[in-house]
C-alpha cells in the first residue's frame, strides 16, 4: 500500500534531538537518583481520542516504548530510535485499519533522569472501498470464470486483513475449481483523498486445469494401499479440489496408523495449451507409527476394592487398519479375559466391524456369575456427530447366588444411537453426548422368555467465561426393562446403581432393593442424576465439587422417585493423556449399614 509523508515525523526528530542536546549539556557524568547507573526512566503515553478506545488498544499493542515504559535505559539513542519504529509501526496499523490520512505527532520532555515522551494520534476518517476488480489469466489469456468473485462488498472498510483474506479467498476458490497452482500477482491497491476511497484490483494466474490422477503412495511398510483407497473423499476424473486433497490427509492422520502424513498434487510434465484436461498425480507420503502398544491400569473405589487392566494391542495387525487388542482385568469384583476387533472401514467408508469376546468370573456384591459373552456387530457414523450401530450378542452365565446355581444361555440384538458434539473423549469442556440402546433378548435354555432392555445416557458440558477455568457439567441415566418378570431377569441382566461410575456416596450396586441378607437385587429400571462444577485452580490441579443421586426400581420403568443422594469433593491431577481422578464422597441421609465415606480413584473425568 502507498505509504505517506507527514511533517509530524521530522518535527519529531528535531524536537528529540534538541532535548538530547539539552540533556548531555545539563546532566552530569555521574549516578542518577532515580535510575543510578542504569542511565534514564522513561515514561510513554499514547494520546488516542476516547472514542477510540479499541484502536488505542491496537497501537499500545505493537508500541516499543510501551514495553520500555517505567524502564531505565543507559542511552537516550535507544530511545530516539524507538520513538521513530513506534512512528512507522502506527502508520502502517494505522493504514491497515482504513485510516490513510492520519496525523501523528509528539512530544518529548525531560526533567532530570526522567524523560516523558507522549505521541499523539488523531487517526481521521476512515476509507471505504470504491471499486474491486479482478483479471483471471490462463495460459496467458484472460479468462472468465464463474462465480470467482472477492469477498469484499463495496463501501466496507478497507482493511488491509480483508483485502488480502479476499485475495486467499480466491485462491482457495480456485484451488476447489481444478487449479491448483493458482498464484497471485501484485495486487494494486490506489488510494483517492479527495474521495477518501480505495480501489483494489487483484492479478491471478490460474495456472493449468487439472483432474485427480493416481495415487502414489510412499512409505508404506505394513499397510496396503487399497485400504486406503477407501478414505479417497474424491471420485475418478474428478476436477481437483483442494479441500478434498487436506480431508484425505486429515482421514490418513485420523486412521492412527501413520506418524506423518503429506498429500500433495505434482504438476504434470505436459501442461501445454491444450482443450484436454490434463490429470495431474497425487503423492502421497507417509511414515507409519509403531503399531503395538502395551498399556497398564489400576483404579480403587470402596465397594469394588483394587483393579488392575493390562492390554495389548496391534492396531495394523493385518494391514488394513485392524485393530486387535487382548486385555486382562483381575479385581475383586472381576477376573476376566477379553479380545476385541476392530476392522474400520468395512466394505465402506466410516462403516467399522467389531467383534468381542469376554469370558471369566464376576464377583459382585449382588451375585457371583462364570460368563462367556460374545459380539458380533457394524458401526457407521451417518454425520460428524451421530454413529448409529447393530449386532448380535451372545451370553452364557452360570449364576450363583445364596448357593443356588442358575444357568442361562441369551442371545440378543443391540441397537445403538449414540450422538457426540463434545471436544475430547476424556476430558470434556463443551459439547453434549448421548447413547441410546435397545436390546431385544431371548432366552435360549430352561424357561424361555424374551425381553426388551433401553437404557438412556447424556451427558452435558459447559465452559463459560474466557478464561476457561470453571467447567459445569451434567450427566443423566434411565434404564427400563419390558417383557420379563420380576424374579425372571437374571441378575446379571438386571439394572444397578452406586459407585464411582453412577452414584458416589454409596458402594458399587447399592442402591436400589435388597434381600434379607443385605444384597443387592437390582431391578427391572433405573435412574441416575449427576452434577459437578471443574474448578481449575491451577494448570495441573482442579477441583470438583458435586452432587449425585440415583434409585432402582422394581417397575418396569423408573417413577423417578426415592432417590437417594451422595455429594462430595474430588481433585484431578492433569496430565498430557487424560486427568487422574481422586473422588471422596458421602451419602446424604445415610442408612445402617452405609459406609461413612466412599473413596474412588481412577483415570480420566467421572463422566
């Protein structure tokens, strides 16, 4: 942009350096009072008019002698030499902000050791856009294109930050019309005082038109390349769209297999004027990540006692992104063996195969159970934030409970509906989440039955504020069972509540009805309510305050009555990976029997 001369600037040199000539004639070679040998304190004041309150803020923002400001300074050089870059800096801010007949001035007074500068700014009118042109140049031509229009509207304010977004603007458009090596000439950018206008024209060379051509990967040592054709957002012979080229790196990123990843389109060797397309190929480069990870786990909660997990997992066990993990869990409330499998990308994109199996013992405060579980189910994410999915499960238990044994075979069909707008998987500040399931079960040996099992869970999170310091956040649960009796459902089947993951203050399954020894029965339907405020109180500490509450019940479906409640006080240490969570709960009109005090400690936010 033009850049322009004022007298302020010169006046402000010789008014300087008199003042400095005053000062080494005056100033003895000797410690000053207030600044000793360090030399001279300067003060700096910026006079805005008060209507200008924002724009002062900018100028202060990128001003030198606000930073020396209250300094001392062993040479009255540095500071005519700030005063001067503070003078250039305005006027180009100035500028940048419309504001292109400016006058700035100052002054500069000593008394003593101390030496006040003040500039004055007195921005005037600001200018509007006039006129916006554009010349598209193809193969040296000048070319028309459709709806390749700047995103400037005439009479704005011409801002240099909107005149060259509006330049990028068009690039990026064109980069989404098959060219991708679109360049920008010189803008020209005239300003008219005497209509306190600007005019800008914009000079773009296309460069050639291109369409997708083949895909050249590099890199790859375990993974197959067609499985990655699979996340190709673009069709074949397709014109290039740049945007398509940053979603496939961002879908290689996201698969987990690769460390690094580089989507670029080459120029073909033959770009000569022709009335051909050319198709231009795409490299691809990669650098696959470690594929197997052994991970370790503990949590204690009262009621549940100590828990430890330990897993392996291969997430590029056969070379098309199958994620194969076999984990171990022993606690006292469970001994069990798992595999899971998970194959994304099944058939099609964002459509993922999971299939689990899970046998060992359960040893809970409401029954004691050997199981064999297994699952067999798709999953494909319909938007950003809905995943919908359906399976097939199977379950054989052998149930113990007052020394009777009961053996049951279930074979069911899971229906999922899970929606996710939230920022992070453990450690939520915004964003609502919900997971809806429906479960037909039939009963396969002994006393056949069928029964249909929902369960309801959400959760909400709020971060007000800027600082980003309080999190509120809310979580809700509600279960019902049709089709079976009361004493029907196996226990195993059944709905409970209590604990770190339901309702804190009470222990693991306590809630809810009880036989004559004290044991949880559990019930046909459920409800939980939970609230909590995350105060950060430091960057790795924070404190969380909250109340929970929750009920079983026998009825088919939950009256939301009889709720019991627990409140407390947690602390999570963050870490790079997810916050440790230490909860210390109480139950509110406690019962005999109830423990006191309720202690869980796990990782990652209580929900």
């Amino acid at each position: 942009m033009p850049t322009q001369k004022h007298p302020g600037a010169n006046s402000v040199r010789a008014t300087l350096a008199a003042t400095f000539a005053s000062l080494l004639l005056t100033q003895p070679l000797t410690a000053q009072p207030s600044c000793g040998k360090s030399g001279f304190a300067v003060g700096f004041t910026l006079d805005v008019p008060e209507r200008q309150k924002s724009l002062r803020n900018l100028l202060l923002s990128v001003s030198r002698l606000e930073e020396k400001d209250g300094d001392c300074v062993a040479s009255l050089a540095r500071v005519d030499s700030s005063l001067d870059a503070d003078i250039e800096t305005f006027r180009r801010v100035l500028k940048s902000e419309g504001y292109y007949n400016a006058v700035l001035d100052s002054r500069v007074e000593n008394a003593g050791d101390n030496v006040s500068l003040v500039v004055f700014v007195r921005p005037g009118p600001r200018y509007g856009l006039e006129q916006i042109t554009t010349t598209f140049i193809e193969n040296g031509s000048e070319v028309t294109l459709e709806n390749a229009e700047p995103s400037l509207i005439e009479g704005q304010t011409a801002r240099s930050e909107d005149i060259v977004a509006a330049e990028q603007q068009l690039l990026n458009f064109l980069g989404d019309q098959g060219y991708p090596f679109a360049l920008a000439d010189e803008r020209q950018v005239i300003v008219d005082h005497a209509t306190r206008g600007v005019a800008v024209h914009y000079r773009i060379d296309t460069g050639p038109k291109l369409r997708f051509g083949a895909i050249q990967y590099q890199g790859l040592e375990r993974t197959e390349a067609s499985y990655l054709d699979r996340m190709v957002p673009w069709m074949d012979d397709e014109l290039i769209e740049q945007s398509e080229v940053n979603e496939f790196r961002k879908r290689l990123m996201s698969s987990g297999l690769f460390r690094s990843t580089s989507v670029t389109v080459e120029r073909p060797e033959n770009t000569a004027e022709t009335a051909e397309v050319n198709h231009a190929p795409i490299a691809v480069k990669l650098e696959e990540a470690p594929p197997r990870r052994v991970e370790l786990g503990a949590g204690y909660s009262t009621g549940e006692g100590f828990d430890t997990e330990a897993s392996w997992s291969h997430r590029n066990a056969w070379g098309r992104g199958e994620n194969l993990k076999l984990s171990a869990r022993v606690g006292e409330s469970e001994q069990t063996l798992r595999g899971d499998l998970r194959k994304p990308h099944f058939r099609r994109y964002e459509q993922t195969l999971n299939l689990t199996a899970r046998l060992g013992r359960e040893n809970t405060p409401a029954y004691k159970a050997h199981l064999i579980e297994t699952f067999a189910g798709l999953e494909r994410r319909l938007n950003e934030r809905l995943v919908a999915s359906v399976g097939i499960s199977g379950k054989a238990t052998q149930e113990r409970d007052d020394g009777v044994r009961t053996e049951y075979v279930i074979a069911g069909l899971p229906l999922g509906l899970g929606y996710d707008s939230t920022n992070s998987l453990l450690d939520p500040k915004n964003g609502f989440r919900a997971h809806m399931r429906v479960q037909p079960n039939q009963s396969l040996i002994g006393d056949s039955f069928f029964f249909l099992s929902n369960e309801l869970k959400a959760s909400a999170y709020w971060t007000p504020g800027e600082n980003g310091r309080v999190t509120l956040a809310a979580r809700v649960r509600a279960g019902a069972t049709f089709g079976a009796g009361e004493n029907q459902l196996p226990l195993s089947e059944r709905f409970f509540a209590g604990g770190g993951g339901s309702v804190r203050g009470f222990s693991y399954q306590d809630l809810g009805p009880k036989d004559d020894d004290g044991d949880p029965l559990g019930g046909r339907s459920v409800a939980e309510l939970a609230v909590e405020a995350r105060v950060r109180v430091s960057e790795s500490i924070s404190l969380v305050p909250f109340l929970d509450g929750g009920a079983v019940y026998n009825t088919t479906t939950p009256d939301f009555g009889e709720f019991r409640w627990g409140t407390g006080m947690g602390v999570r240490y963050h870490t790079s990976v997810a916050p440790v969570r230490l909860d210390v709960a109480f139950p509110l009109g406690r019962r005999e029997g109830e423990s006191a005090v309720a202690v869980y400690l796990s990782v990652g936010q209580a929900f």
